[in-house]
C-alpha cells in the first residue's frame, strides 16, 4: 500500500525533526574581494597576538593571562549579542558539539599561551603559521569542494620544512632570548596548538552551518575561562603585576582578538571555504618577526628568515587556486 500524500508530509517533518543537525544547504564559497580584504586586516591583527602575549608574560602567568583574555573577549561578545538581538537560547541538539567546541579551544589556547612561556614569539609566529596547512588536510575529509591535491601536499611539505628549521635552531643551539629551559619544548607545544587551531577552524566552519556565531563563542570563553582560571588557582602561586604593559596586553588579547578578530574570523569561516580563509595568514610569521625584533628586542636569527620564507612559500602553493 503507497503512503497518501499527507503520510509522506509528516514523514518528513519527523525526519527534519530528528536530524536537525544536518545542514540543508551548506552556504560556503571561495573569497570574493570584500571578504578577503576583512581576511587580510585579521591576518594582521593575528601577527600581533604573539607580541601581545609574550609582553604580558613578564607580568602575570600564562593561564590567568589566558582567563582574563576570555572575559574579556566574552565582554565584547555580548554587547555584539545585545546590540544585534541574538538569540541565547540552546537547543538541546547543540550542547553536544559546543561542548566539543569548548573543549578544543580550552586546550589549544593553554599549548599557545604555555608554549609561548618557553619561546619567542617569533618562533611562536613561524609555527602557528602552519595552522592554514592543518586546516586543508581536515579540510579534505570533512569540507565539500575542499579537497586536497598533488599541489598543496607538495606545499605543505615545503612549509613543514619551514616549522623543522625553527625546530633545529631551538634543539641543537638553544635559542637566544629565553630564560626558561627546555626551548624546543615551547616550540613542540605551539606546533601542537597550530594542529588543533587548524581542526578549530574546520570544526567551526561546520557548526557555523547550523550553529549561531554568539553561541559557538560564548561556549569557547566559558570554557575557557573556566579551566583557565581552575587551571591557574591550581599551578599558578605566581602574583600579577599590574602595570600599563599588562593592560595593553590584556586590551589587545581580549577585545582586539577575542572579541573583534574572534567575531569576524568565525563569520568568515561559516560563510566561505576554510581553507581559504586562512590563506591571508602568510604574511603573519614576516610580520610577527619583526614586530617581535622592534617591540620585545628579539634577535632575528637564520633558521627564522629560513622558516619563515619555507612556510610563506610552501602554504602559498598549498592553497592559491
């Protein structure tokens, strides 16, 4: 007996019902100028967080950095929630992946900000550059239309040639300019962090599908904030010196990046391709060099021009179209 024309209505609305998760439309397309423009200016605002978080350093420990970032940035994203009448409300379908979400942001933002405890920030800046490469490989197994090919592998492996010169330097030599011990330890975990901040990128692209952008970033500050701060009750006895160099960082770490950057990077990621996206970052190790060498009086030593130059070429072969 064939169902009537009402029983395979209501089938579908059952069915609609079930798998609310599933995108109907998946609304993501290569950059146009508009966009690639705003990808641009956020690349450069990226440059600087290095520099921002290795000056705040001197002054308080990096997980309490890392809490303070988040209310912060979390501020920001409210008063946006506010003025733009967005709704709080979460379904109960998206607890699961926020919870995911939060997660992942919590413990690739303590590799970044504990690595950078251990390294410069110009190393800091060459190895999360390496995040865009990251982001294509997951990009292929979860993201239609795009795919890796013979090229971008080819890319990257010229780019991680990049990341093991500044690996070399930090092994075998040590690095000047660091007080703490163990330097290729930083290193390994801001490479750990770029891994994670490429399956990030990809991860919120996809939520971004059926997710709203205020809650997909209320759920990484309140996860983050939260076991940055239990994290640092437990292992930071460490006293925050308040000076004008702390506030300046905080500023820029929390309004500049975790609000205004985090609000239009997430944006970007739910309306164009991902890896795409990232491909303005290229310029970001160059720019973090040589803020780090004006600002912080690092020394700019071989494997960082070398590092630099290998991953700014090898993720431009990687990723141009």
């Amino acid at each position: 007996m064939r169902p009537t024309s009402s029983q395979s209505e209501a089938q579908q609305k059952t069915a609609s019902r079930s798998e609310p998760d599933i995108p109907r439309v998946d609304r993501r397309k290569p950059l146009n100028l508009r966009a690639g423009s705003l990808a641009f200016t956020l690349a450069s605002l990226w440059a600087g967080l290095p520099i921002a978080v290795k000056a705040g350093l001197e002054y308080a420990p990096p997980l309490r950095i890392g809490f303070w970032r988040f209310i912060l940035g979390m501020i920001v994203v409210i008063i946006y929630a506010i003025v733009t009448r967005q709704s709080i409300k979460v379904e109960r379908s998206e607890y699961f992946p926020l919870f995911v979400l939060g997660i992942l942001f919590s413990i690739q933002t303590a590799f970044m900000n504990i690595g950078q405890y251990f390294t410069t920030a110009g190393h800091t800046g060459v190895l999360i550059t390496t995040f865009p490469l990251w982001a294509s490989v997951f990009a292929h197994f979860f993201v239609p239309n795009d795919n890796l090919s013979k090229r971008r592998v080819l890319g990257a492996m010229i780019a991680y040639m990049g990341a093991a010169a500044v690996f070399v330097r930090s092994i075998i030599a040590g690095t000047e300019g660091i007080d703490a011990i163990n330097p290729w330890l930083g290193d390994l975990l801001i490479m750990c962090s770029a891994v994670l901040l490429g399956l990030r990128q990809v991860y919120l692209s996809q939520l971004g599908q059926n997710i709203s952008l205020f809650k997909m970033l209320m759920a990484q500050g309140i996860f983050g904030s939260v076991t940055f701060l239990a994290g640092s009750l437990i292992f930071e006895p460490e006293p925050t010196r308040l000076t004008f160099i702390l506030l300046t960082s905080l500023f820029y770490q929390g309004v500049i990046i975790a609000g205004f950057a985090f609000l239009a990077q997430t944006w970007l990621l739910s309306n164009y391709l991902p890896s795409r996206v990232t491909l303005i970052s290229l310029s970001s190790p160059v720019t973090t060099a040589i803020l780090a060498w004006l600002i912080l009086g690092e020394a700019i030593g071989p494997e960082l021009w070398a590092g630099a130059v290998l991953v700014i070429i090898g993720s431009y072969i990687a990723q141009r179209q």
